[in-house]
C-alpha cells in the first residue's frame, strides 16, 4: 500500500474521534517487555491498562501528550512526547490509580526507580520522545519521519532547549535513523532488571 507523506496530517490525539484501541497497540510495541513488567504478561490486559492511562492522561502516555498522523482520516502512526515539566508525580499517581491498586503501587513506586535506571534525564525544557510507532501496513513509507520533524515544530512551539530520547541497545537500526536525523549520544545506561539485562542510549538534539 503506497502513502504520500505530503498529504499527511500530523494531529493532536482526538479522544472522541481517534481509535484509542489502535492508539495503544502502536505504542504496546515499541517497547512490549516494559508493558509486560509494568502493565501486564497478557498482551489485551496490557493494553486495556494502556488505553486507561491514555484516557486519564497525567502520564507519559496521556492522551495531552499524543500525536497522530493521519491519511485521508486513516491513522497511520503516533508520536508521544512532553515537555519535561509537564510531567509530575502528582498527575502520574493520579492516572495510575485507573488501573487497580496494584498497579497503582508499582508503576507510582517501582517504574519510576526503572525510569531512572534506564532513561535520560528530563530538564524541565528538555522535549522528551518517548514513542514514535507506525502502522505495519504503511512501514517505509517515511511517516516516522515526518512523525520525527513535526516533533522539531511541537518542541519548537513549547520553547523547548532539546529534544531528548532514548534507544534500546538491541535497536541499532533506530539509534543509526535518528542519528541521521540530527541527534547524537549523549549517554548510556546498562541495567538488569525483572529478567531483563540490556541498556539504553541515551540521544539529544539541540534545537
């Protein structure tokens, strides 16, 4: 199926109108053994977590920090991003007690000791991509990237200094791609933790 990225539509997250199902799942696969450890093993209990959690925003994954990209009305891939102060403990433990107690207790308490053990460091002005996911269908298309450079515009737009992520070692072929997109290392964190052993690079960009 061939797509024109010309004519692609780059959105904030409509809760009313987006499929918040399909939502999801693009951003259950970026990184699927995070939400096994946090959310759940069984793959549709994760993601029913996950839509919560976009529902009730207030965390990485809000439906305020989502952005589509769209053709013809068909969305075809996600960006999660946020300015780092718009993230905060408050907000986060508020949206995680959508999910039942359990849940509550370990993404409020044991995901943020992972979060610091695996990911960059956020500044309040930093823009932080967390996800970037197209659809299956439409892969190699260059939506990713035009998901990528209207995340420049986004953080542009929001005064922010940087744009910050990171890269799981095992996916060499996304560190070499936003390399060629204008970010360099800036880090790395190694961590064994709940079964996994692997690593991060940690990536920027100043704007």
């Amino acid at each position: 199926m061939q797509f024109d990225v010309r004519y692609m539509e780059f959105k904030k997250l409509d809760t009313d109108v987006h499929d918040i199902k399909k939502v999801s799942e693009l951003i259950y696969e970026t990184d699927k053994d995070l939400f096994r450890i946090f959310f759940d093993k069984n793959r549709n209990k994760a993601l029913s977590k996950l839509q919560k959690l976009i529902l009730a925003g207030g965390t990485p994954y809000g439906h305020e920090h989502i952005y589509v990209a769209e053709d013809a009305g068909k969305l075809m891939g996600i960006l999660a991003a946020y300015r780092g102060d718009e993230i905060n403990f408050t907000g986060k433990a508020r949206a995680f007690a959508n999910v039942g107690f359990v849940d509550f207790l370990r993404l409020s308490f044991v995901e943020p000791i992972f979060d610091r053990i695996s990911t960059s460091r956020v500044e309040a002005d930093d823009f932080y991509i967390g996800n970037v996911a197209v659809d299956p269908t439409a892969r190699g298309a260059g939506i990713g990237t035009f998901l990528l450079k209207e995340s420049f515009k986004v953080a542009h737009a929001k005064n922010c200094k940087k744009l910050v992520l990171d890269v799981l070692f095992y996916n060499e072929r996304a560190r070499h791609w936003y390399e060629k997109n204008g970010f360099k290392l800036c880090g790395e964190k190694r961590f064994k933790w709940f079964g996994l052993k692997d690593g991060t690079w940690g990536m920027e960009c100043l704007l």
